[in-house]
C-alpha cells in the first residue's frame, strides 16, 4: 500500500469505523491503535501496544535506510534495536527512507508491519550534499507520524535524505530527542573525514577545500559553512547524542562544531544470532571482507593486498579471500577478479543477507578491514569477535578499540597494501595464530554482549532529563541574493576563514539560510544577515526580525539602509569585511548595536588573517 504525502493522515481510511477515521484524519489518532494493513482481504486489527510502568514508553525510530536496504552498519543497528525494544514491550515505530523504485518512487509513503511493529518508509529524493540534509516535504510527513503516534522518544540513526529538520521537528512535540552518531555527518558533508585527494582531513573547518558551496532551490549558491552550521546546530538541539566508539564521541569533541557532550555506548552484538562456531580446516586460510565496496573501505588496498599474496607461489592454495558487499566498485572488482590478477583465490559474493553472511563468517578464519577512513564501530569486527574469528584491521578510528592488536588480530597501516598483505601472511604461514585470537576473542565475547546495551539504553530513554541547557550558539539568519559572481566567490572565501575570529572554545556562530530557519531558529537568532541584493520576501523577513527585535545588517546601498539614521536596530556595511566584521563582534555584545564604529578590531584581525602572509615580511634588502 502506497500513499502520498499529502495523504498521511488518511493512514487508517482502509476498513476502519468512522470514529478512529476521523482522529486520524485530525492527526490526533487513539494512542492504543497500532495499524496492521496485512490482514486478510485488507481487514484491519487494531490491538493495543504493550505500554510499561514509566509512561516512557512509546518510541520511534528514524533511519534514513531500514532492512532490506542495508550500505552499512547503521542501519543493521537501527533494526536490531527496533527488534529489541519491541520484544521489551516498547511501542516502537520505524520512520525510514527507501531507496527509490518504479513500485515505490521518490517521496512516497508505504506502511509495512511484517516486524510487528510499523514500518514507515519513504522513498528518498535526494543523497545529494546540496540538499539532503534539509527537506520540507520529508519534514511534514514526519510532523505527521509524530501527530499519530505522540512518541515520548524519538531515536535518530542517519538521517542523511531524510533530513536533519526531523530533529527540529521531533523536539518541538516536547518528545526527548536522542542521537546515535555513526560517522561523521555532524561537521564532514563526506562523514568519512577524507579529503578529495583521498588524504585524511585533520582540520574541520576547512570543508570549503573539498565543495566551496551547494545550489539553493537551483538559483544561487551558497557557501558550504552555511550546510555544515546548520547541521551542527540541529545535533546540538537534541537532549542525547550517542556514539557507539570512543573514537567518534572523541573526533566530536575535538571537532569543536558541535557543542553537546557526547556518550559513549557501544552498539553491541547480538551473541545469540552469532555463536562461536567450528574453526574450519587451517588449510587453506579463509579471509573474508564484509563491506561497501567503495574507495573509503580500501578495496582497492585490500586487492593489491591479495595480488601480493597471489604472485608467491609458495603460498597456492593455502589461502583464499571472500569479498560481500555491493557499492559502486562492484563492477571494477568483477572485472578484476575475471582477469586473473588473483588466479583462484579471491571470490565475489555480491550483496548477501545475514543469514548468508554468517554462513561465509563460519566457514572462514579471519575477517579482513581494510578501510581508509576512520571507521566508528564496524559491525563486521563485533561479529568477527562474537563469532571466534581473528580479526585483521586499519590501526585508525574506532576500529582499535575492537582489535587488541596480537592478540584478537592485527593492526595494519590504512592504505598500505605490502603491511596488509605481510599480515595476511602471517596467519597462512603460522595457522596457531587463528586458534590463539580466535580463543581470545572467543573468551570476551561477552563484553560485546547486545543485552547489556539494550538495558543501558532503555535506562537513558527513562532517566528524567536535566534541566536543559541554554543554547549558546550565536544563530545567524541570511538571505539575500549575491549581486554578482565575484560577490559570490568574495563571500565563500570570507566564510571559509571566518573561524579565525571565532571564540569557538567558548561559543560557535550559526550562519543558517532562511529557507531552513524554522521557529526555533528564529527564537535563537541573534541577527538577519541580508546578503548583497534584496526583494520583497527579504522585506518580509526584515519584518519579521525587527518584530521580533533582531538586529539587521543591510548593505549600505540598500533603502533599508536609511533605517540607520532612525535608530531602528538595522546597521549597514560597505563590504563583506565590514560585515562579517560585524557579525563578528556579536560574540562580545550579542548585538551588533547601531554602527559599526566599534567593530574595527575584528575587522582588523579578519583582514590581517585573510592578507597573504609575505604581505607582512620585511625585505633585508635596502633600496637601490
């Protein structure tokens, strides 16, 4: 069954009476309706949800992908909570994206209970960085579930096609709001910490370096500071972040974008789905890769690992490697594999669901990672610890808090093939070494145990909130449209360095689009920046600032501009310097007053850190 998004409060106008109808209708549906489509000739049984003695108890659960549509870890943990909460005798409920198809096009609705539990999937519209982290159309289908379900918890997984305005909107119906962190989407558009070049990227404030800006509505540009704001500032609104590694709550603290604290909580693993099995016959050595086939996984490495291992031919038919997975590699590898770079020693198995993938776990030994970006808790190495198989992985990200090196497995340089290929080397030469980790893994098993999680979890949904901070952020309204190229190109270079004149230790500076400014964005906000030339929806905005008693900041060639010989709370600039001198200066004031006389420090320091620097060197030359 498929409904359109202008339709999702008709959820229930199939074979129900017309009193449960019409509160859904309203969007005020009866808080102990579940909906199950799949009855017989389309018959609807409603039954009750198991509800518990804390009144926390109804959840939902946002992931922008939700088995079958798995690419990675995160979404195989959105759905084995969901699974888990729900045997717990939570009210759970799945909002999720889908992969667009002819049978489920982009923002569709479909319902789906075959979990027992509803499963709300839409189809996505876009993965692309210039708008998939903002999307109205996803956000009112969203405002609706949350008007059906009236959650008293909402749990964000990706949201990456979704949209980081879910959280906004989840938060506005007083639901408490948690995070789990799986990559770094909060402060890298990329969320793989990997520059362009394919280089690790060791300064957050530079993403200007891999994309300067994104499209607006296909119109204009703006710069990409303004995406990573207000997707840092979404995150900081939540009432909870989690992260499965200590590695990736640490990378967002030193990150010093997003200003919340951030938990540590592994995902864990369920043991009773992956048991210790068997070690198959040590010969030959079975190494197998559970993977996106993508660049940042270091496919490529792990191939040129495996052709090391092939040309010595002291090692035929004493070792092989599995590879599954799909990704946008999977055509290369293919290729790859039918020229014989590897003879017969390296086999695709395409994408595969759990059940086949623990099957090619238990007939293998090691379980191979080689990624190139700093990976948070890969599901591969729980399982490969679960299961009693020595582990082979990059020494970065959270990947060493799963492998104790030499003694689970071995740690290895990202993007080194001769180390990898000298690692693989080691357990075909010497097969103890599969018996001595896969024992050691085999004895800590417990401590990935997903039990142990699920109870520390529930006890986060149940302990009573803090007293919530005050945001400090300094939230930064714009609009406006450039009034020509070089304008454009002056204002992301300006952007780009405008950390430099950042207290970012003690408070961060929004820069936020009005087109993604929703109401709390306008309560937070400290200033309306009007970028270069206006019209009357700008008008409207100044409007709406000055009602509100927002500070604007105008060009000086603006006719708002005469506004400040008035005394209204509007202050004009001659050049981008000026005015993000101005903004600048917020962090002192929380005004930009009604000048800009005083602002000429930060401007100073702006200009002095943006002056290429042998603009300041002194000749030892003497004039001729």
């Amino acid at each position: 069954m498929r409904w359109r998004p202008d339709c999702v409060k008709r959820l229930c106008r199939i074979h129900c009476d017309d009193s449960i109808t019409a509160q859904w209708i309203e969007g005020c549906p009866p808080s102990n309706v579940l909906i199950d489509i799949d009855a017989p000739h389309g018959v609807k049984r409603l039954r009750s949800p198991r509800i518990g003695a804390s009144g926390l108890e109804r959840v939902i659960i946002v992931s922008n992908l939700f088995p079958p549509f798995v690419i990675g870890g995160a979404e195989i943990v959105a759905h084995r909570q969901a699974r888990a909460l729900f045997a717990e005798g939570l009210a759970v409920a799945v909002f999720a994206g889908a992969i667009p198809s002819m049978e489920h096009p982009p923002g569709h609705l479909k319902l789906e209970t075959g979990e027992g539990f509803p499963v709300y999937r839409i189809g996505l519209t876009s993965l692309n960085v210039s708008d998939n982290f903002h999307l109205p159309s996803v956000e009112r289908v969203f405002r609706a579930l949350l008007a059906a379900h009236r959650p008293d918890i909402v749990h964000f997984h990706n949201v990456t096609g979704l949209g980081y305005n879910l959280i906004l909107a989840a938060k506005a119906t007083g639901a408490r709001v948690i995070v789990t962190l799986h990559d770094h989407n909060g402060f890298c558009f990329k969320n793989t910490l990997l520059r362009s070049d394919g280089g690790a990227c060791d300064n957050h404030e530079e993403c200007a370096l891999c994309q300067p800006a994104i499209s607006i509505e296909n119109t204009h540009s703006v710069p990409i500071r303004m995406r990573r704001d207000f997707v840092a500032w979404c995150v900081d609104q939540a009432d909870l972040l989690i992260s499965p590694s200590s590695y990736m709550a640490g990378a967002y603290s030193r990150s010093e974008v997003i200003r919340a604290t951030v938990k540590h909580l592994s995902n864990g693993i369920p043991l009773e789905t992956t048991p210790v099995t068997p070690l198959p016959h040590l010969i030959p050595i079975n190494f197998c890769c559970f993977s996106y086939l993508g660049e940042h996984k270091g496919i490529a490495t792990l191939l040129d690992s495996a052709a090391i291992l092939a040309k010595d031919s002291s090692l035929d038919g004493r070792w092989s490697l599995t590879i599954a997975g799909d990704g946008h590699m999977a055509e290369g590898l293919i290729q790859d594999i039918a020229s014989n770079r590897f003879g017969s020693s390296v086999k695709y198995n395409g994408r595969l669901d759990h059940a086949d993938a623990l099957a090619v776990l238990e007939r293998s030994h090691v379980v191979v990672l080689a990624s190139h970006w700093p990976e948070n808790e890969p599901v591969s190495l729980l399982e490969a610890a679960a299961s009693g198989r020595a582990q082979i992985a990059t020494r970065i990200g959270g990947n060493v808090e799963l492998v104790d090196d030499k003694l689970s497995g071995l740690l290895v340089r990202p993007g080194d093939a001769a180390d990898l290929a000298a690692a693989m080397r080691r357990f075909v030469e010497d097969p103890s070494l599969v018996v001595r980790f896969g024992n050691y893994n085999s004895q800590r098993r417990s401590c990935f145990d997903e039990k142990a999680t699920l109870e520390r979890l529930i006890k986060l949904y149940r302990t009573p909130l803090q007293h919530a901070r005050p945001s400090d952020d300094l939230v930064v309204i714009c609009s406006g449209t450039a009034p020509s190229p070089v304008f454009a190109e002056h204002l992301r270079m300006l952007m780009h360095r405008f950390h430099i004149v950042e207290e970012k230790q003690v408070r961060r500076i929004r820069f936020i689009w009005h087109t993604w400014a929703g109401g709390e964005a306008w309560r937070q906000a400290r200033l309306l920046w009007v970028l270069g030339e206006t019209d009357a929806h700008t008008h409207s905005l100044i409007s709406r600032a000055l009602r509100a008693r927002i500070p604007v900041l105008v060009p000086d060639e603006s006719s708002l501009a005469d506004a400040v010989q008035h005394g209204c709370a509007v202050s004009a600039y001659s050049s981008l310097l000026d005015a993000l001198g101005a903004v600048a200066a917020i962090q002192d004031t929380d005004t930009i007053g009604g000048g800009l006389a005083s602002n000429g420090p930060r401007t100073a320091r702006l200009l002095t850190a943006l002056t290429p620097q042998d603009h300041f060197h002194l000749s030892s030359v003497g004039p001729t």
